[in-house]
C-alpha cells in the first residue's frame, strides 16, 4: 500500500511487542507507537481542526515525536513540514509565511529561537514537546488525554511532507512530498539495502533532512526493524551506540566519517555489527571510504536530491568494494537519463546533466508553479548536476548544481550570501565559491571588491551574516581582490574565482 498511515498499525498488529523505537534509554513496542500515532491524530483533529492539506511545523532535534506527527498527518492528509533548527530566525520567518503552517510544533529548547522569528511563528498556535514552557500547551498532555482511536482519510495520493531547500536565486523551494513519494523511496531503499525486520537502524543524521528521514529511518519502520534515535550526531557517542546497541545499519555523511576517525576512540571501537554504511550527501573521497573498509565494515553510495525524497540511483552491498567512487545504477524504481544541453541522450562516458524519473519525485515546489516548471519536464526531474556513466551504466557524478556548496551534509547557495555582501555600501562587488576543505570538504569563501581600498577587513565582513543566516553558512574567509574576473558578456567566471580563492590558502 503506498498510504504511510497503515504502516505501524500492521506491525503492531502482527509483531506488537517488537522494539519500533529506542531513544534516550527508552523503548516504544510497535503496539505503543501505533497508539500514540491514533492519540495524536485524534488530538490534532479535535484541538486544532488539523485536516487534510494543513500544514504542521516542526521545529526540533530528533525525537520519536517527530515521527509521531509524520504518521499521524498522513492519518488525517495533513503535512508535515520540519524546519531546519540551524537556520536563523528571518529564514524561518520566510519559510512560515510562504507555507502557512496550522500550528507549530517546538521543543522546549527552543523557545528562544520560536521567540525571535517573531510573528511569523505567533501568528499560529504553538505545541511544546518536552519539558512544560509557559504560554503553550503541551503535546504530551493532548495525547493522554486523547485516547480512543485516530481520525482517518489520508491517503497515498496526499502530500504528507513538505521539506525546504535553498534555491539557487537564494530563495527557498519547498519540495512537496506525497506518501506515494515515500513509500516508492522505501522501496529503493529496502531493495539498496536488502533491509528486512531483523535488521537495527542508528539514525544520527537530523530529520528535517530527506537523508535522515528517509534513506533508512522510514523504510526501517515499513519493514518493521528497529531504530535508534540519537538528538544530533556526536561523535563519541555514535560510537558508543554501535559498539552497545548493536545496530546492523547507519548513515554517515563524509564529515561524519572524519570527525569519528578524529575521535580518539576510534581506534579501538567496536564496528562489528555494522553490515553496512551508506553514505552520499556529497561527492564522497575515496580515502574515507577505504578507513570504513579497513575496518571490516562496507560502504554503499546514494545519489538523489530532496526533490526525489532522495533514494533513486544507489549501489547494494555487492556493489561496495569493486564499484568505489561510483554513485551506483538507477534505482529498481527509478530510471536515469544523461542528456546535452540540447536535451539529447548523451553516449556511455560522455557527460551529460542527470535526470530522474520515478514515482518518487516530488509532486512539486509549493506554491512555485515556475519552479516547478523548470525541473520537471516531461516527467522527468532536472537535477541540475552533471555525471557520466561507464559501459555498464555505473553513474559517476561530476559536477554538482552550478554554484552549489556541500558543507558537510548541508546545502549552501552563494546566491544567498552574496545578497547579504551586495547590501553593503562599502562592497563594489562580490562573489561567493567554494573551497576545500579538510573537515567539511567544502567551505564558503567571499571574494569582495572594495569601493575604498582598506574601506573593511575580514572581520567586518564576516560580521555582516550575523543573525542574517544560520551560522552554517557562513564565509569561512573573505579574499580581497582588485576585481573579479570576468568574460567578455561581463558575467563573472565563478571557475576562475575558484581557482584565485584555493590559491589564497586559509580556510
């Protein structure tokens, strides 16, 4: 069935007493999540008049709650909509207002950042999870109260998830998901990962994320296996959780992979339960790879997008060890064109942009019917990024979306910040590109042109993101330059820039 809302309810009618959840040293059986999935939904229904197509906010670390609301919105035909807790309140405060959420889920930690988006959040009402916080009514009470047997009518045709992500003009698109969408992308994932019930998902990776949502913690519950939670990734206790929970699989992003082999308990931790690791996000260096290698433990890749709710080109644990650096074949459920900039299919080992199709891509951009337009064609998704495929069809990614920077497992769009630069009287021109980075793999770098030579200095720049954009994103350094290079049309030649900025140092 490709409705989410009778997922849970099957486990918990056929394995009740099976571990759905851990977190925090507590379990829930499926039984008790089942429960809880019908309580909220019967609370929403009768509290705030939540039905279908409404919009639910979250605002949060992980938690078994945020996935309480995702069952119980596709319950009702309701969206979840998960808001990313790095971003700075105006961001949130754009995200609001283009959306226009029903109510607002938040946690307790964070009431300060609720306070400063301001009305955009006061405008709805506010439920707390966690500890009691004067002003909202909490979740948990509802729920109790609740009792009884859920509201109905969702259905696979509804959207259920309505996840944000920065758009090259520097203004977000939210990615409009349906429970079509995801149940098509657990079926890629239970296929990439031969995931079946006896298997125990470590999710560290935060859930307002596609990639931790939905590469492993969601498929992990339709097959009836078990997660772990953790609130955010660190790396420590990441390590502590597969040497003592014993998980068979995990998620790690590159920067993940370093900071763990950084940890001074690395050397002597215990991996042995890990079947697998997937990784992607990013292009992923090989070198990282080959430590989880070294260590008995696999790594699979994963190639998609938010738009593709993402898992659609993926490689199996067959594939692990002779198909390293490869991003995979197109996924059981998915199909992969390469095509010129005249839409014509490319040949094996030419490059060409990617293009996905699949019942798992997205429905549309929410309220963007141009934005829509542009990456759907045709019925297929335009990623933007571009990649060749060998002789037997083995997708090797060579270029990302023009101009993207992956830090991390984050997306950041010079766009963005090259706004907040253009606002400053003092700045005659500028431009933001990507330099390697050890840790991150990529950081954000600022090249400015003063009007007045000496006029700033690195810090004054630097200074002018504070509480503009979430800290992730930030410049990482600020080169000066007597112009930026450009073309004959005046355009400025980003890969050029790329080159002066790497040649600066730093970082």
């Amino acid at each position: 069935m490709s409705d989410l809302a009778g997922w849970i309810g099957r486990h918990a009618e056929a394995t009740p007493d099976k571990t759905a959840l851990r977190f925090e040293g507590a379990e829930i059986n499926y039984a008790g999540l089942a429960a809880r999935i019908d309580a909220a939904a019967r609370a929403l229904t009768r509290e705030f008049g939540i039905a279908r197509g409404d919009r639910i906010a979250h605002l949060g670390l992980n938690h078994p709650d945020m996935l309480v609301l995702l069952f119980a919105c596709a319950r009702l035909g309701a969206i979840l909509l998960p808001l990313n807790w790095r971003l700075a309140p105006p961001e949130h405060r754009f995200i609001l207002a283009d959306s226009r959420p029903k109510l607002l889920v938040a946690a307790a930690d964070f009431a300060a950042e609720v306070a400063a988006i301001g009305p955009e959040a006061n405008a709805v009402p506010t439920l707390g999870l966690g500890a009691d916080i004067s002003g909202w009514p909490s979740f948990e009470a509802l729920v109790r109260a609740a009792g009884g047997a859920g509201s109905g009518g969702g259905s696979g045709d509804d959207p259920v998830l309505l996840v944000y992500t920065s758009g090259t003009t520097g203004r977000p698109k939210g990615a409009l998901l349906t429970q079509a969408n995801l149940h098509w992308n657990a079926a890629n994932s239970i296929d990439m990962h031969a995931l079946g019930a006896d298997d125990h998902v470590l999710t560290t990776i935060p859930m307002f994320h596609v990639g931790g949502l939905n590469i492993q913690t969601l498929p992990a519950l339709q097959v009836g296996a078990t997660v772990t939670l953790h609130q955010r990734f660190v790396p420590g206790a990441t390590l502590a959780a597969i040497a003592g929970d014993r998980p068979s699989l995990t998620v790690l992003v590159p920067a993940q992979m370093t900071a763990l082999f950084d940890d001074p308990g690395w050397a002597t931790a215990d991996l042995s339960s890990l079947r697998l690791v997937t990784t992607g996000s990013t292009t992923v260096p090989v070198p990282l790879i080959r430590r989880l290698h070294e260590r008995g433990v696999p790594v699979i890749q994963v190639y998609g997008a938010t738009e593709t709710a993402p898992v659609v080109v993926y490689q199996t644990r067959e594939d692990a060890e002779r198909r390293i650096g490869s991003a995979g074949r197109a996924g059981r459920y998915s199909e992969m064109r390469l095509v010129d900039a005249a839409g014509a299919e490319v040949s094996r080992g030419q490059p060409g942009e990617i293009l996905i199709r699949g019942p798992q891509v997205m429905r549309e951009y929410w309220g963007d019917p141009d934005g829509t337009a542009a990456v759907l064609r045709d019925g297929w998704f335009h990623t933007g990024d571009i990649g060749h495929t060998d002789a037997e069809g083995w997708l090797y990614v060579d270029d990302r979306k023009k101009d993207l920077i992956i830090s991390g497992s984050e997306n950041i769009y010079p766009a963005e910040l090259e706004t907040v630069l253009a606002e400053c009287d003092a700045i005659a021109e500028s431009a933001v590109v990507a330099r390697h980075d050890e840790r991150w793999g990529e950081v954000p770098v600022a090249a400015v042109v003063l009007r007045d030579a000496g006029a700033m200095d690195r810090t004054a720049v630097l200074t002018l993101f504070e509480g503009r954009i979430a800290r992730f994103k930030h410049p990482r350094d600020v080169v000066f330059l007597p112009a930026l290079p450009r073309n004959a049309m005046g355009k400025v030649q980003k890969f050029r820039l790329r080159e002066m900025v790497a040649e600066s140092g730093g970082g």
